[in-house]
C-alpha cells in the first residue's frame, strides 16, 4: 500500500511538472530576431501617467519549428495600464492579457525572411515615486529572453525635467540607445522631475501602489493538491491499482510563438 501511495505521489509529481513544461518545443536556432525596437514616453503633466509608445520591427528567421508568426506577447510596466491602442493597420486585435500583458493579433501570418512592423500605444498608471518634493521615474522597457534585439531607443519628453541619466537628446526628446543587444538584455531609464511640475498628483498612486497581477495563494495550493490526489487515487481503484503502458497525465496549453517579458518597473 506504501509503495502503491509513492507510486500515485510520483505521478502526480511529474504531472504538475508536465504543467509548467507544457508543450512548448524549444528550437535549436533562434525563432525571431527584434530588428528595432523604440519606446516613446510622453508622461502627462497633471497627474503623472505615461503614454507609452511601442514601434518594432520583427523580423521572423524560423516559421517552421513553431509556424508562422501570428500573434505576440508583449509585457507592460503593470497590470493598470489602459487604453491599449494599435497604430498600424496590420494588426488585426490588440486586449489586455495575463493581467500585465498586451496581446497583438496580426491581421496575417509572417513566414521566416519576412518582417512586420507594428506600433501600439498604451495608457500606464503607478509609475512615479514621491521622494523630497521630487517625482522620480525608474523605467525598463519590456525586454526579450528569446530574441536578439539590433537596435533599441528609448524617448522620454523632456519638458520640466530636471535631471535623468539619459546619454543624448533629439530636439525635445531625452534619448537612450543601445544596440547589438543579447537575449534578455535590458535598456533602463532613470527621470525626475519637481513635485510642482505636475498639478494633480496623488500620493496614494505611487509604482509601489500599483496592484499585483492575483494569482493562487499557497493556502489555496495545497488543497488542490489533496483533492487532485484523490481522484487519481479514485481512479486507480477503479482500474485496479495497474499502471497502463504509456498511459499518464499531460498538461499544456498554446503558448504562443513567442512571449516577450513583461517590463520591470
């Protein structure tokens, strides 16, 4: 009977690490590669949210390991942002997803040597710190573990800024660059302003005020965990107790081609 509860336990085991696996097959070369890549910040200056501008250029190397490209996953700083709005006629859709995710729906798929360049816009609460009379904004762009990106921008209006680490300006713009960039490398901004500068800030919206995206407590986790052994216990008794060749649990779902990580903040 011991041995028979290890076995269920073992099972189960692998099961849920079958859940976070899924069925995502990993290429042996890169799927997509960020040809550019240019955030333009416009922060509004009353109540010191962000429009936030997104224009890529994805270009598609492989369409054959995980099919064309048909969709993306785009992080955004958190889950309060707004008004999600595609600015090119090529894509069909863009919604909220997982919480802190934009979703971009293509209007067609893109096969590899093909590239697609696509601009949104999003409106993007709890972004400020208030520190001594100053507003101060720490910002990282949503980066890319899976892809390289050759060329990255990041505009920031400068109208009222007092200080920022940026490297160059482009007439009213604070500018930083980076090119070349490997999977998963980061471009940060650092921006602050007077209080004074904005007329209607409200304390209690600070980035550390923004909501968590829910997800399942571990009190909630480990009752599933009971229940679901209960079945498979059920299950078992069912059939004898036998294990049949070949035969297990498996969970996956569509992940996508590609996911882009959400932005830190």
């Amino acid at each position: 009977m011991k041995k028979k509860i290890l076995f269920i336990l073992v099972l189960f085991l692998i099961s849920f690490a079958c859940l976070f696996i899924g069925n995502k097959t990993y290429a042996a070369t890169d799927l997509d590669e960020i040809e550019n890549y240019i955030v333009t910040v416009e922060p509004r200056m009353y109540d010191g949210t962000l429009d936030i501008t997104y224009d890529i250029t994805w270009k598609v190397l492989d369409s054959t390991t995980e099919g064309p490209l048909s969709w993306v996953q785009i992080g955004t700083p958190n889950s309060s942002f707004d008004t999600a709005t595609a600015l090119t006629t090529n894509i069909k859709s863009i919604s909220k997803y997982n919480g802190s995710y934009v979703k971009i729906e293509f209007a067609k798929e893109y096969n590899a040597g093909e590239q697609v360049h696509f601009r949104y816009s999003i409106h993007q609460p709890y972004m400020y710190e208030l520190k001594n009379d100053k507003v101060l904004y720490e910002f990282t762009p949503a980066w890319f573990t899976d892809a390289k990106v050759m060329q990255m921008q990041i505009r920031w209006n400068a109208q009222d800024v007092t200080k920022s680490d940026n490297a160059s300006k482009d007439g009213n713009y604070l500018v930083w660059k980076k090119s070349n960039m490997s999977k998963g490398e980061k471009l940060s901004t650092s921006v602050e302003y007077n209080e004074s500068a904005f007329s209607a800030l409200d304390a209690n919206k600070q980035k550390s005020d923004a909501p968590k995206t829910s997800s399942i407590s571990i009190i909630m986790f480990f009752p599933m965990i009971f229940v679901f052994i209960f079945i498979i216990i059920i299950i078992f008794s069912m059939f004898g107790g036998g294990y049949y060749g070949h035969r297990g649990f498996y969970y996956g779902g569509y992940y996508g081609r590609y996911r882009g990580r959400r932005m830190c903040t």
